[in-house]
C-alpha cells in the first residue's frame, strides 16, 4: 500500500470512528483465523449480516513481516490506531524486525496467527520491543485499569543479536499474555510496579528471565512503598532449554503482592538459573504443581536489604504456599527458606547428589519462622536432608520421608536450634545418621525429653552442696500451660552417713531426699506447672530403696521467660566422697 492510501487510510478511520471504518478494515480470515469449526464458521458467516466486528491488519499498514524490511513505523501506527479506535489488532503469520514499540495508553487487544507463525523479533542488540511507562502517577492504586492483551505470537532474537527483552511495563495495570512462545531472549517480560499482570499458556525455549518487581517511585515520599500486585502464572512449559543466566532465577519476584502460579515446568534449567526466586516484602505466593530440574537454587525465600529513600531494610516474604512443587537435580539447595509463614505440602527435593555436593534439600536459614511442611520426600541430596540454622523457629515437620542424603557430607536433620521446639518433627521416616543440637529427635518424632543425660558424678570429701548434672532450659522455651518434669536418679554410699539430694527449678530447691541408707538406690521426680509468667506449681516424689521417702508440694516464682537453669545437687552429711552418686538425669517439657 503507498503512502498516500495510508494516510488517506488514518484520516478516514479518524473521522469515520471504529463503527465507519468496519467494512475497510474487516478480513474474515484474519478477525476469525483458520482453525474455526465449520459449525462455527456458518455462526460467523450469519453473524456478519447482523454484526460487524472490525479488526485493524498489520499488512494494511505496510508491515511485510518477511523479517528483512523493519516493521516498526507500521506496527507503532497499528497499535496507536486500534487503541484510539478500540480495534483489535492482528499480526498475521510472518517474522516483524522491529525497533522499539511504544505500547499506547489505552485498552488494547494485539494478536496474531499463532505462536508458530507470527513472530516479533528484534532489530538491533539490547533492545525492548514492545515497551510502557506511565508517568505523573502518584501510587499504583491510582493508574486506570486499561487491560492489554498480547495472545497467539512469538517473540525470538534468532540471530543472537543479545541483551533483548520481549515486553518491559512499569505502572502498568491489567495486562494479559497468552499463547506466546519466549524463544533466544535475554529477557522474556520485566515488570516493575504493576497490578493484575497475567500469563497463561506460554511456551518457553531459552527465552531469558520473568522479571516482578517493585520500588519506591520517584513521585512518592521516600517514606511510601509500593508493590508488584496480583500476578497469575498459569501453563509454562520450558522446552528443554534455557539461555544461561549466570546463575540469576528464571522467575523472579521481589516485593510483590499476591502471586499465583501454577502447572510450571522446566525440565532443564542445565545449572544455569535459580528456578524461582521470591525476595524482598513480598506477601502472599502460591505455587502448584510446578517442576524444576536442575536448577542451582529451586526455590529461594530470603530476606534482602532492599533501598528505601535514602534506608536500607531487611525485609523477608510472608505468607507462601507450595503445593506440589518438585525440585531434582539441584546442585545447590533445593528450597531455600527465610520469610514467615510458609506452607509446604507433598513438595519433592531429590537427585541434588548427580549434580553437587553440597546442597541441601531444605535449607532453612536463622531468620526464617512458622514453617510447616507436610509430606515431603527428600531424597539423594548431596549434603543435609534437612538443614536448620539456629535462629529459625516454630518449624513443623509432619509425615515426611527423608532418607539417602548426605552422600557428600552432613546428615539426613542437621538442626542447631537455639530453643528445643523450635523445630518439631511428627511421625516422619527418616532413615541415617540426625545431627540435632539443642532437641532431640527419636523415631521421626521430636521427644518431649529435651535433655538426658546418662552418666555418673558423685559429691567428694565436703559437706558443702555441690551440683552433679545440670541443663540450662533456653529463654522463651516455657510457655504458661505446659509442664516440666524433672527426674534423677542415682546410689548412695555404703555407710550410715547423712546423705541429702536435691532439684532446682532456677534458684528455687523443689526439695528431694534426705536418708543414712546404706548402699541404697534413689529417684526424685518433680512435676514443675508453669501457671502465669513467673509463677509455677510443682510436685515433688522423693524414693529411696523403693519407697517414698519424701513428698511434697508448693509453689515457686521463677521467671521462666528467660533462661532457667534446673540441676541435680547432693550434700554430704560427713566429708566422705561418693556418699551421693547421680546416675541419670533428664528433662521433659509437656504442652
């Protein structure tokens, strides 16, 4: 078409509207496509009579889409006509060169052929193609909700021209990408700052990262923070192949709001790429169903300085949910974990062993808190099954299988907790060796036993108390309602020597046995009510030989929200060592 027509073309659409210019614009082949049902192809053909549908063609604009001439002036004008107009746009099948394309503010419905026949590529290196900034918008709940469709193309870089991106928006709201095949980009889509952003259907053959993201923006006080909100990832295929990313994730989201994926599968991240990253104050990530084979990282929930003005914050996301989600053949960690309130349920961590040697298959790290996972499998790891730093608390296991890990170094639970239910584990298989310090995990199940200790510490040639074994129950391990039961046991020397053994909860005596038995065999049992904060109740049984020798009760006002030492203590009547002997004592917390 000359130039001429074409202006002709724009003036008259302008004038005419989109209802006048219907009977120019209209293509039956290219406003229905060729795969249409003869069924429907007969509703249409009626539909005609009574209902024009127009439809703006890139080729009348004078793209050739032969991948030679660039298209960019026709594609730009195209777009800038159907928002105007409230026309859908079509690519019909073909390869676009084209420069940069504004996206015009507006509602816009862009499609093409099919994700096999039309396709967008690049002019030059480093280069967006299809590119939207709102501008003067003081927050993102303030921006019109203009939705914008791009369905059924492609976008490639197949002569490696580099550094390209597909789409990049910032402030944008209601945005939807269907059908679309991501194909040698360095980028596939960026958004920064945005609401209801939408990719279904998306088909992905090295095709660079998906980028989410938020950030103070330059109209609001430094003090406001805004988001990425409401994203939905559904149908993303990886066709056995990704660009290399230099260890960067394949999705990445960094504080966002939000966030539903599902039915996501790469089957080869080749050690190349993080598989999904969730960084910053990002709240509310639900993921179903997603695969990721041989990612460095599968899963990466970390808190991270994040600039604020002229602060910097460290910042963890909340409130995660992963059902279904399988990492194999990590070579680093599967799943990553530091934020609040993340749910896992029937997720898989395997294989880690054929790519590394020192991945974990959870690795919970120090800040992380209110875990609960629920039907893992975690298996072949190079390093730890499940790794916990100290820090990370209120941690549930349940009906786990964890086994064969470690074939590197570690174990199958290396914990170091700083409280002993920090991390509790319930009816879980774990086969190997368990490195867990400050808890004690017997059968798969966390023991309510905290501390036991099997020994032997006798008093020596003094009459002064002397403490025979001692635990240091960690701050902010008693809550009110629970229990502690406290109990020794030991022998008394072969003599008729006054011999006293005692409990203390905190400086507190709960009392013991006092006895001359000779070569007799003792146990004290005490029973510790937490009530209120710093008020207790106890119970105490003292037996020597067999029979209660002392009973008592009482109350005591320790204050168990910090650090409360309890011990065994033995007093000699006579200077004669050995008189008290403590053979066992052990420590149990009841809720």
């Amino acid at each position: 078409m000359s130039e001429d027509k074409k202006l002709t073309r724009r003036k008259m659409l302008a004038v005419m509207g989109a209802t006048g210019a219907a009977g120019l614009l209209l293509s039956a082949g290219s406003v229905w496509g060729d795969e249409k049902s003869k069924q429907d192809k007969v509703k249409d053909k009626d539909n005609l009579e009574n209902h024009v549908r127009p439809v703006i063609n890139l080729l009348d604009y004078g793209a050739l889409g032969d991948g030679i001439q660039d298209d960019t002036i026709a594609v730009q004008n195209a777009l800038n006509d159907g928002v105007s107009g409230k026309i859908p746009v079509y690519a019909p099948a073909g390869t676009y060169k084209i420069g940069q394309i504004t996206i015009p503010d507006g509602n816009l419905d862009f499609y093409g052929a099919g994700w096999g026949t039309t396709t967008f590529i690049p002019s030059a290196q480093d280069q967006t193609l299809f590119y939207r900034v709102e501008t003067a918008v003081a927050g993102i709940d303030n921006i019109t909700n203009r939705r914008k469709t791009f369905r059924d193309m492609a976008f490639s870089d197949p002569n490696g021209l580099g550094g390209c991106r597909a789409i990049y928006c910032q402030d944008i709201v209601g945005f939807y990408i269907e059908n679309i095949l991501f194909r040698k980009l360095f980028k596939a889509v960026e958004f920064n700052r945005g609401q209801n952003i939408n990719l279904n259907n998306i088909m992905y053959y090295k095709g660079g990262r998906f980028i989410f993201d938020a950030f103070p923006y330059r109209a609001i006080a430094p003090s406001t923070y805004d988001y990425c909100k409401t994203i939905n990832i559904n149908n993303v295929v990886d066709l056995l192949g990704i660009s290399d990313l230099g260890g960067a994730a394949w999705f990445d989201f960094r504080d966002c709001v939000n966030i539903q994926m599902s039915n996501v599968q790469s089957p080869a991240l080749m050690g190349k790429a993080i598989g999904i990253n969730v960084q910053g104050k990002t709240e509310g990530f639900w993921a179903n169903n997603v695969i990721l084979v041989w990612p460095t990282y599968g899963r990466w929930l970390v808190g991270a300085p994040v600039d604020i003005g002229t602060q910097t914050v460290n910042i963890a996301p909340e409130y995660t949910n992963l059902m279904s989600v399988a990492v194999d053949q990590s070579s680093q960690s599967a799943f990553v974990i530091q934020g609040d309130y993340t749910n896992m349920v029937g997720c898989i961590a395997a294989n880690g062993r054929l790519r590394g040697t020192t991945g974990q298959g959870i690795l919970v790290q120090s800040a992380a808190q209110y875990l609960n996972v629920t039907e893992a499998l975690i298996r072949d790891m190079a390093s730890d099954g499940i790794g916990i730093e100290a820090g990370a608390r209120d941690l549930r296991f349940a009906n786990c299988d964890i086994y064969n890990n470690a074939t590197s170094a570690g174990s199958q639970i290396n914990a170091v907790l700083t409280r002993p239910f920090d991390a509790v584990f319930r009816d879980c298989n774990i086969v190997g060796a368990i490195n867990a310090s400050g808890t004690r995990i017997v059968g798969g199940n966390t023991s309510r036993t905290i501390f036991r200790d099997t020994g032997t510490a006798g008093t020596t040639a003094t009459t002064s108390g002397e403490d025979l074994m001692t635990y240091t129950i960690p701050a902010g391990t008693l809550q009110p309602g629970q229990q502690v039961k406290l109990y020794a046991y030991g022998t008394l020397g072969a003599n008729a020597n006054s011999k006293t053994a005692r409990i203390f909860f905190g400086a507190f005596s709960l009392g013991g046995i006092l006895s001359t038995g000779n070569g007799s065999t003792w146990t004290i049992e005490c029973k510790v009510e937490i009530i209120a904060p710093n008020s207790q109740e106890y119970t105490r049984t003292g037996i020597v030989s067999g029979l209660p020798f002392l009973l008592g009760r009482g109350a005591s006002t320790v204050n168990e929200a910090n650090a409360v030492i309890v011990k065994v203590q033995g007093q000699n009547g006579t200077a004669s060592a050995g008189d008290i002997v403590c053979e066992g004592f052990s420590v149990e917390v009841v809720n």
